[in-house]
C-alpha cells in the first residue's frame, strides 16, 4: 500500500515534469506569414528587398518560403511589380507610425513640380553608383537609406517629365538640409531627351586621385556618346545641349577648380562635336551644362551630336636597353611601367594616349520656339 501511495503521489509530479520538459524542449513558434518577409525575421528591412533584387537578376536562389515571401502583391508571379511594392512598404514601416517620409535629415527630401511647387508622388529618386533607388510618398516626400555619398550623381525620373539629375559633390546635396528636386514637364515638341540614364565614358584607365574614382563601378561604354535628334524645321535661334551633370574631369581647369586631385593633370577638354565638326569644349565639369549648338552647323532632317571624352598623349623617354619607361600623368605620375620598344597596344609611334574616365547623366536639347 505504502509503495501505491507513493507512486500515486509520484504521478502528477512526473507528468508535470514531462510537460514541462517537452515545452521546454519543444522549438519556438515560427514568425507568422508575411509578405515580403524573405529572412523571415518577422519584419520587413533593406535586407528583404536585398534578397528579392539578387533573385530579380539572377544572382541567388529561394527557398520556398522565401518565393512564397517574395510574391509580395500575391498574384502568382515574382516581378519588379513584387520589389517596388516591397520598397514602399519598408519606407512606410521606417516612417511608421505617421506613415509619411520624415525630412530630418540631408539624405531626405522633396521632389516637386518647378512650375507649380506642387508635389510628385511616385518618383524615382536613385543614386546608380550607389545602387540606392526610393520612391517619393504621396506629399513628394522621399528618404534615402543614409547619408548621400559623394562624388555621385543623384537622378530623379517621373512619366512625362524631363530627367533631373544634380552631382552630390557640389550644392544642396552636401548640406545639411533636406533635399529639395524641382522637375520640369516634358515638352517632346520643344525638347528632345537624348539620354536619361548615368554613362561611363572612358578607357578604364584612373588614378584612386582622379575626379570622381571612387563611383567608377560600371566599365566604360567607350570615349564617346552619340546622340541623334531629327529637325522638321530650322529653328529661329541655337539649339541648346544641356547635360544634367558631368563629373569625372581631370582636365588643368578641373584641378585648379578642386574638381581633381592630380597636380599634374593635362586631359584635353571634352569636346562636343554636332554633324562631325567640334562646336565647343567642356573644361569643368558640374551640373545643368548648357551649350548652344550654331546654327550654321544644323541641318533639315537628321542631326548627330557626339560628347567624347578628353585624353592625353605619353611618350616615354628610354634610358636604355630595350625597354621604355613610362610614367602615365593619368595617374598622377605614381605608375611607371616597363614597355618593350616599338610594342603594340595604345602606343603608337613610341607614344601611350589616356582618355579621361567621366560620368554625366541626363543629354537634352532644348528647342527655341
């Protein structure tokens, strides 16, 4: 009886115990379903719409869960669609509880319409060297994921407006202020938008000290942009190009301006050739350039303007044997290499010729009623 009794006591004990153990045991309840939760951490963040981007193109795969995740509008298929939505639903999360872009900060900011002041929702406001893109809220109002590095070009792009792009080394984009982007509606019959994204031009040959270095990311397209525009009468009075923003320049000017840090810089300016005839040289680089286009170099019909890169002649001087020392100014005269007389490659006679690695963004011409 002694030994019932005690286990009869001993029971509801070990149950307990089992329970216990087994809760304990047990793993903990898995984060709820939510769209757009790829990491499955329970919340929406950068690393989310970091994770659907790589999947996007083609550089990672998903899990189930995670492609279950990455439908963030739910309607059977992964698209940009999927990665815009996913974007605004992070800022708004970042905002909360307003629900509306805070502008606190110099990496925020506005985006309205230059001739009303209203504001633009919906825009895209990126920096592509950066690989940072945002979309303004329904006030215009838009926040980048930190500080605005320097020496980028900020773009802001919006349907039937023109391009609008400013550099962040110069101006509003280095302060302490919110942003503030005034864009233009586009006018296609007064306006021809020759090219609305950043291109690299150059030969992928810069110095850490040349203007810009540190945003190369993307390889150079070549030393030259040719754009083709189409007149269906002559107009009363020049043309305007008008480059949104340039930057990169290691011309002389470009130093003695602070734009490059090579004391020995010598590109050649860039140049701006319309129908095969240089019509004007670009010294500095900056932001809203504007160059007349002459008249007496226009035509009825087809038109072909050319924005090509500046460069810069090396010719080695031998001190003996058969290799040639060259020291490339490029480079602010921090690499000398070894070249066998008379070899092949970009020299030519003896000599090496450089071009000069840029950036611009946003190529327009303007039409004078």
């Amino acid at each position: 009886m002694l030994l019932v009794s005690s286990l009869g006591r001993l029971l509801p004990l070990l149950g307990f115990l089992s329970v216990g153990w087994m809760a304990a045991a047990a793993p903990s309840q898995a984060q709820p379903f939510q769209a757009g939760d790829l990491d499955g951490d329970g919340r929406l963040t950068v690393q989310d719409l970091n994770l659907l981007g790589a999947y996007l193109r083609g550089e990672r795969s998903l899990t189930d869960d995670q492609i279950r995740a990455a439908d963030v509008n739910q309607d059977g298929r992964i698209t940009e669609a999927d990665w815009l939505l996913l974007q605004q639903r992070i800022q708004v999360a970042i905002d909360a509880p307003t629900g509306q872009v805070r502008l606190d900060s110099a990496y925020s900011g506005q985006v309205v319409d230059r001739l009303t002041g209203q504001p633009l929702a919906g825009v895209e406001v990126a920096i592509p060297g950066a690989g940072i893109s945002v979309r303004t809220d329904a006030q215009g109002r838009f926040r980048l994921p930190g500080p605005v590095p320097a020496e980028e070009i900020l773009v802001a792009r919006l349907e039937n407006y023109l391009p609008y792009s400013q550099s962040t080394g110069s101006g509003q984009a280095t302060g302490d202020q919110p942003l503030q982007l005034q864009l233009e509606r586009w006018d296609p019959n007064t306006t021809f938008v020759l090219e609305a994204n950043v291109i690299r031009l150059g030969d992928n040959q810069y110095s850490p000290e040349s203007a810009a270095a540190g945003q190369f990311l993307a390889p150079a397209k070549g030393v030259d942009l040719t754009r083709s525009f189409t007149l269906q009468q002559m107009p009363p009075r020049p043309p305007i190009l008008r480059i949104g923003s340039l930057i990169g320049l290691d011309t002389a000017a470009a130093y003695q301006a602070g734009q490059s840090r090579i004391p020995s810089a010598n590109m050649s300016p860039m140049q701006v050739i319309l129908n095969g005839v240089e019509v004007a040289q670009i010294h500095l680089g900056g932001d809203n350039l504007r160059i007349p286009l002459p008249l007496d170099h226009l035509r009825l019909g087809l038109n072909t303007v050319t924005l090509r890169t500046g460069k810069t002649v090396v010719h080695p001087v031998a001190r003996g044997g058969p290799q040639v020392p060259v020291r490339i100014p490029l480079l602010g005269g921090s690499l000398q290499i070894s070249v066998p007389v008379g070899s092949s490659g970009r020299s030519s006679g003896g000599a090496w010729v450089d071009y000069d690695d840029v950036q611009l963004a946003n190529v327009t011409i303007e039409i004078p009623n």
